[in-house]
C-alpha cells in the first residue's frame, strides 16, 4: 500500500514498478477501482480522488525516482532497505533545501542563520535491521557542532508514532557520526511489520552556537527489510 497527502489541485503521475497480480485505486470511503497494469509498470495519477493505491500480491511496488522528484509534494516513498553490507550507498540522503525548516527566514536581520547548503547541514541514513533490533547509522556534515545539533529518529507503526534521540555522536572533522540500535519493541514494531513495512523520518536539530536555527526532516518514508 502507499499513500500520501495529496495537496489541494496537485496533479502529477507517478509510475512504479512492481510484480502485484493487480493494482486498485482506494478512496477515502473504501471503494476500491482497477488500475492498469502494463508491463509490470502501473501508472498512479495524483490529483484524483483516491487516497492510497493497494499493490494485490505484490513482493515489491518501486516508484520511479525521476518521477518522484518531480512531484511539487511530500510523497511517503515504499523504499526496500538492501542487506546489509560495509560501503554500502546511503539508503537515504538528506541534502535538499526542501527538506529545511529555517527558523528565521523570515527574518532579514538573522539571514546568517539560514541553511547555506549541504556543508551546513546534510546527512547520509542507514538502516539495518537485525535480531530484534533497528540498527541506524547517520553521517550528518554540519560545519559547527554544538550540544544543540541533535537527531531524532521517528517510527510509525500500527501502534502510533514512536520518537528517539540518537545518542554518542562521534566527531570526525565536519562530519558527526551516530550508530544506535534500538530494540524493535521500544518503536513499538511488530515483526511482520520488518517485511510489511512501517514509517520511518529522521530529523536533524541544527544549531551552529546561536540556538536552535532549523530543522532538515526527511520526508517520512514506508521503509521494509
Ligand atoms: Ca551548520
Ligand atoms: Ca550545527
């Protein structure tokens, strides 16, 4: 399944590629319509009424990145995490103005106190998951690092929103890195949810001194192991 906030007269069409027997379409009501599957590729149009898209017996439903990163919205991504191996490719990558929430834009006397780019903030995710437990290993490039700079991880399951600090940030340079395992019950994950898949964001505190200036959030995605 996924789905999203679609805004008000948004429009756009996503198409994934996935193995589902069949593909439905789900409204807000419950009532659910076919979607043509061509080619083990259906395409989703945004801007129309229903609100989630249901992939029928499928082993994997992946949109198309180009696609998505033309979509003007948040779209909560279904992403596979890969086994895990050493230097591995991040499994998520926050680097993107979008993804900011600066404090004082709007304020022209603290411009200074802006994100300024990936040398600023940015940040490579990993995740594992293995004996009971979700293994998250971030790298975030800040150019100042202080007791306010901060991650959090949150998890969204059947159970409600799970929220946790990552905690023994090592300092390497510009780059702080985190490695924290956290047992699945304290995110309030079941098991099967590991291959169903459950919602997952990250959010980075930034503070370079004067407090807090912002916060780059990933846009929550439905991550399966
Ligand atoms: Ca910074
Ligand atoms: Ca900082």
């Amino acid at each position: 399944m996924a789905g999203w906030d679609a805004g008000l007269g948004a429009s756009a069409a996503i198409p994934f590629r996935t193995d589902a027997a069949r593909v439905e379409a789900c409204d807000l009501m419950g009532n659910r319509a076919p979607c043509a599957l061509k080619g083990g590729t259906v395409a989703w149009a945004l801007g129309t009424d229903p609100s989630a898209i249901r992939f029928v017996g499928a082993t994997f439903a992946e949109p198309d990145a180009a696609a998505l990163a033309a979509v003007p919205m948040p779209v909560r991504r279904m992403q596979a995490i890969p086994a895990d191996a050493p230097g591995r490719a991040p499994d998520f990558v926050l680097d993107n103005y979008r993804d900011m929430n600066d404090y004082y834009k709007a304020d022209p006397a603290q411009v200074a106190r802006c994100w300024k780019g990936a040398d600023d903030l940015s940040a490579k995710v990993w995740l594992a998951c293995a004996d009971g437990a979700l293994r998250v290993r971030v790298a975030v490039t800040d150019d100042v690092h202080v007791s306010g700079d901060a991650v959090e991880i949150e998890v969204q399951t059947t159970a409600g929103v799970v929220r946790k600090p990552l905690s023994a940030p090592v300092r390497e340079g510009t780059v702080t890195r985190y490695d924290c395992t956290f047992p699945l019950a304290d995110l309030k994950i079941a098991p099967p949810e590991v291959k169903k898949g459950f919602g997952f964001s990250i959010l980075l505190h930034e503070d370079d001194g004067q407090g807090p200036d912002g916060v780059m959030t990933l846009p929550p995605a439905t991550v399966h192991f």
